[in-house]
C-alpha cells in the first residue's frame, strides 16, 4: 500500500508501534526494512524527515486489521 503526505510523523509511528503484525517499509531498491525496529524508524527514515514530513511510502502490513488501522489513520490524519 502506498501511503502519501503524512503530516504527523509521531502519529504515524504511533500507529506503526500498535500493529501487531510486521509492518514493512519497501525501498526504492525492493528492499524491505521492517518499521517495528525503532533502529530502522530512526535510520532508514531519517532523510525524509529532515522536510517535516513524509511525502510518500510503500508499506507492507501482513495483519488485515493492521492494514485496518493504516487506512484509519490516512483517512483521519
């Protein structure tokens, strides 16, 4: 799924942290770097926090109901 202009990033972590399945960040090269690992949320991400926001990601969830709470949090954020 890709996820676009995500405003409130400490949200957005927010919601990673209460997934309870693996949540996945893919690259531009196809690699997958997993969001549940605060080491790849500070490190893999932080490039695209130096503007404030986050213009666009893909991620992959593996749990329906973490999907769910994704689609929540983009169509409320």
């Amino acid at each position: 799924m890709k996820i676009s202009n995500i405003k409130d990033v400490d949200k957005f972590f927010q919601v990673i942290d209460s997934c309870k399945g693996r949540v996945e960040l893919v690259t531009g090269e196809g690699d997958r770097l997993n969001l549940k690992s605060k080491l790849s949320q500070y490190v893999s991400l932080a490039n695209i926090f130096s503007n404030g926001g986050i213009p666009e990601l893909e991620l992959v969830a593996h749990e329906k109901e973490d999907v769910d709470r994704l689609m929540n949090f983009m169509i409320n954020s």
